[in-house]
C-alpha cells in the first residue's frame, strides 16, 4: 500500500534536489548522519528568529514598532547523543528580554 503524501515532502525533495545539483548529492547512511544535525540547526535558528518576530512585533527589515530590536544572534552548541553538535544562532534584543522557548 502506498503511502499517503504529507506536505513536507517537497521540502525534502527540493533538498535532495539541491544536494544533488551541488555535487554533493547523499550516498551513504554516513553522508546523512553528517547532514542532519546542519539542517536541524538551521530548522531551529529559523524557528527562534520567528520568536523574535513574535517578541518584538514586527518582521526582520521593518522599522521597529517599540523601544526594543533585534541585536544580532549568539552562537549556541546543542549536544545531541544521536546526531552529534548541532549549531544555532540564536537571536538577542537590544534590551535582552527575549527569553526563547525552544531552545532555552
């Protein structure tokens, strides 16, 4: 029975797609596993820069809306036992009261 298609397949597939048009298309378990934690690092610093959007009340490139913006990101190392170090930038404000959620 095939497979009923969820939405982020062609997410996925364009990936791939990219991969493979870069020359550095996967080939190997090993090749995977390497790629995984860089794709979940950029997963996460999108999701916590959609925080900051939320905290601050307005979109990244618009003028500010309050007496607070955003101040750049800071480099943090998650440690994963099954993928190994997982780079994010996490986003600052300039009045340091963004406390982000999903990566605490």
């Amino acid at each position: 029975m095939k497979r009923k298609p969820d939405p982020f397949d062609k997410y996925a597939e364009q990936i791939l797609n990219d991969l493979k048009e870069s020359g550095r298309e996967i080939r190997s378990a090993d090749e995977m596993d390497n790629l995984m934690p860089h794709l979940l690092g950029r997963l996460l610093t999108k999701m916590l820069d959609g925080e900051m959007t939320h905290h601050l009340g307005y979109e990244k490139g618009q003028a500010s809306s309050g007496d607070n913006e955003r101040n750049g990101h800071s480099s943090k190392t998650l440690r994963s036992p099954k993928l190994g170090n997982i780079h994010v930038d996490v986003p600052r404000d300039r009045k340091g009261r963004f406390t982000p959620r999903i990566v605490p």
